[in-house]
C-alpha cells in the first residue's frame, strides 16, 4: 500500500516520510487514544513513535510490513508515556473531552460513560491487545506480533483484559442499579 514511500523514505527520503506519517498518523492517534485514553499523552507517544520509526526506518526489512512494525513501535511509546504518567500524576484527576475520534452512535451516553469507567480501570498493556483486536480487527497472532508478545500471552492478555472489563461493567451496573432502588 505505501511500499514506495517506505522505500524512499528508507533511502532518506524526508519528505516520502512525512506523506508516510500523514498517511498512517490520524490510524496511529485512534489507537494511542484507545490505548491511553488521554488525547494529549497519545499525541505525545504518536510523536515519539513516529521519531522512532524515522531513526530506526532503515532496520526495517519488508516494506509491506511498515504499519504492523510502526504499530509495535507505537505500543512501546503507549507503554512509555503510560509509565511517565504514573510516575508524574500524583493524585491528579483528568477530565475528559470529547473528542473527534468517531462518537459510537450504537451506545447510548450512559453505556459509553459506563464503558469508558470500565475500560480506565484496565492496565495499559490490557487496553492496547483489546485495542488492537476489537477497534483494529487483528487476529491474535497480529495483535501479539504488534504488541511484542508471545502468542500465547497475548491470548491470556485478551482473555484476563476481557473478563476484567465485564466484571467492571457488571460492578457498575449492579451499583447503579443498587443507587436507584434507595428510596429517597
């Protein structure tokens, strides 16, 4: 799909890079989102995943394979500002903001409210192998092969990351419901 820009750009090509990354950039922002759940540290692991990708661009065999390689980048530089975000935030609460990134008109608000609760109290490493394979569509191999994991710690990734975010769904839930019974 690109293998000419990557070629040229592996020749030093700046230039093909930056069609390159305009090409893929909006994809890769959606999924560090998704992963991060924080616009601006996903912009900021987008910028270091694509800094990486420029550097590292001449180690990259294949062609054809560019976005399954940027896209292990990009989960490393996810991980990376997860990390920072631990180690700065002290007790700092985000609020979030919509943003543009594709409202899912099949939830209502409180589903997606409910969703997003859910999806916060996973770890980053369980949020991006659910990224990769619900938003993405990836088998488990492509999901492992892109987040640098072995097939089967993946599987047990998605498999541990599914049940958790159920099981925060239904705490929700029961305790909404719980709430709403209380007579007033």
């Amino acid at each position: 799909m690109h293998d000419g820009l990557v070629e040229q750009a592996q020749r030093g090509d700046a230039e093909a890079f930056d069609s390159l990354a305009r090409l893929v950039g909006d994809r890769c922002l959606a999924i560090a989102v998704r992963i991060l759940r924080d616009t601006d540290l996903a912009e900021d692991a987008v910028q270091a995943a694509l800094i990486t990708a420029w550097t590292e661009l001449r180690t990259l065999r294949d062609p054809t394979r560019f976005e399954p390689w940027l896209h292990r980048i990009l989960s490393n530089a996810c991980y990376a500002e997860a990390r920072l975000r631990r180690r700065w935030s002290g007790g700092v609460r985000l609020i979030p903001v919509a943003g543009a990134y594709g409202p899912d008109e099949y939830l209502t608000v409180d589903d997606r409210d409910l969703l997003e609760r859910a999806f916060r109290r996973l770890t980053v490493e369980q949020r991006a192998v659910l990224v990769f394979h619900h938003y993405l569509g990836l088998s488990i191999s492509e999901v492992a092969a892109r987040t640098n994991l072995p097939i089967g710690t993946a599987k047990s990734r998605l498999h541990h990351a599914t049940r958790a975010l159920r099981a925060s769904i239904e705490a929700d839930a029961r305790s909404t419901a719980d709430f709403q019974e209380r007579p007033a």
